[in-house]
C-alpha cells in the first residue's frame, strides 16, 4: 500500500508541475507588469513600447488589442521624438520658409511612423489565463523598432542637406534623451 502512496505522490507531483508549466504562467501578486523589465525598455538602438491589452474572452481578440496598444504607444514615443527634432529643425531656417518646411515636416514625419510602426517586431508577449472567476485573457505585449530605421526612412524623404541637418539634431536629441 506504502509502494502505491508513493507512486501516486509522486505523479501528482508531476501532474501539477506540468500543469502549471503549460501557458503563461501569473505574476505574483504585488511583482512589476510583465514584459517591463530593462531588457524591455527602450535603449540606444531601439525603440521600446510596452502595454496591456483589454480583457477579452477571445484570446486572439486580447492579444491583438494588447499589440495595437504597444503599436500606438510606440508611436506616440517615435512621434514625439520626432517633433521635438523637426521643431528644432524647423527653428534654423528664416521667417518665410517656415510655413512651407513646417508642413513638409510634420507630413514627412507622420508618413514614416505611419510606415514603419507596423514593422515593429514583438519582443515579449505574455498571458495571463482565464480563471473561474474572471474568465478572460489578457495580454502585455512589448514591440520594439530599431532607431536606424526610422533615421533611414527619414532620409529617404529628404534632400541630402536636409537629412545632414536633420541627422546632426537627432543624435543631440538622443544624446540628450539618455
């Protein structure tokens, strides 16, 4: 009988581990959101963007809100990069020219986050499973976009001495967001 108890302890012990393993597995209570480690933040290479998503009994539903989250957020952080750059930008030139550059810098600007920001790749994706009592997914995903790639989409919309002038404000604005 003592051989069987064992036995039977012993695949219970198993059982639960296997359990537990499969799917995501739930934060403790108390402990930071998933994916926000500093492997997730942004960094001198890449743009970084985490978020959640809305609470959906459809799985595929919640992921994709969490990932149009992380997009958006992206976004906003690429975006406002972007502008506080192109003001600058925008500020060297004289009086008559800048209405006409302000408008090409602010449409030049929203084409390339618009471009790339679906091109972000996905660099943590986490699920919290459904309980008994709350009985929906939910999502923290984190995307990231690689900064060259914005500064090449940006010269690809200017002229060179454009983009010269352009480049030398952004690498003082990142050396400045660090």
């Amino acid at each position: 009988m003592k051989k069987y108890y064992f036995l039977f302890s012993i695949i219970s012990i198993v059982l639960m581990t296997l359990s537990l393993s499969c799917g995501a597995a739930k934060p403790p209570k108390g402990s930071v959101m998933p994916c926000s480690g500093p492997e997730y933040r942004e960094n001198s290479e890449f743009f970084r963007a985490t978020a959640p998503g809305i609470p959906n009994a459809d799985e595929r539903l919640a992921r994709t809100s969490a990932i149009a989250a992380a997009r958006a957020e992206l976004a906003s952080s690429i975006n406002t990069l972007l502008t506080r750059t192109m003001e600058i930008y925008q500020n060297s030139f004289q009086t008559e020219e800048v209405s006409e550059t302000k408008t090409k810098i602010d449409d030049i600007t929203r084409l390339v986050v618009a471009e790339k920001i679906s091109g972000s790749r996905i660099i943590c994706d986490f699920r919290e499973v459904p309980t008994k009592k709350n009985n929906k997914y939910k999502f923290y995903i984190t995307v990231e976009l690689a900064k060259n790639d914005i500064v090449k989409a940006m010269q690809k919309q200017m002229t060179e001495a454009e983009y010269e002038k352009f480049r030398r404000i952004y690498d003082e604005e990142m050396r400045n967001a660090r």
